[in-house]
C-alpha cells in the first residue's frame, strides 16, 4: 500500500487485487474440476464473488467516468 491514497485510489487498487483474486479462484476451481473433484459448492462460491465484483467494478467505473479523485 502506497504512504496515501484517496478513497479512489484505495478502490481500484481493491477492485483489481479483487479481479486477480477471482482469477485465481478460477484457475483452482478448474484444475479440482480436471481432477475429477465435486467442485459444485466452488463454482456457486466463485459466482457469487464474481457477482460483488462486477457491482464494484461498475461503482468504480461509474465514479471514474463522472471524473471523481
């Protein structure tokens, strides 16, 4: 974390920490699922993350465009 941030900053930096963390999730998901293990509780868990992902994305976005710090 960077000395200061602006409250912006602080949520884009989380959004994108957010994204590579779904990412990841996802890349496990997958591989257990190769493995052949019941990854059902997973996928539910992962699309549920990636539901309040896209809601802070869009909030993120929709700040940006409006031109806040």
């Amino acid at each position: 974390m960077q000395s200061y941030e602006t409250p912006l900053e602080r949520a884009r930096r989380r959004v994108i920490e957010a994204e590579r963390q779904v990412t990841a999730q996802l890349e496990l998901i997958a591989e257990l699922s190769r493995a052949q293990h019941n990854t059902a509780a997973e996928w539910a868990e992962l699309q549920d993350m990636c539901k309040h992902l896209r809601y802070a994305r869009a909030e993120l976005d929709g700040r940006l465009a409006d031109g806040e710090n």
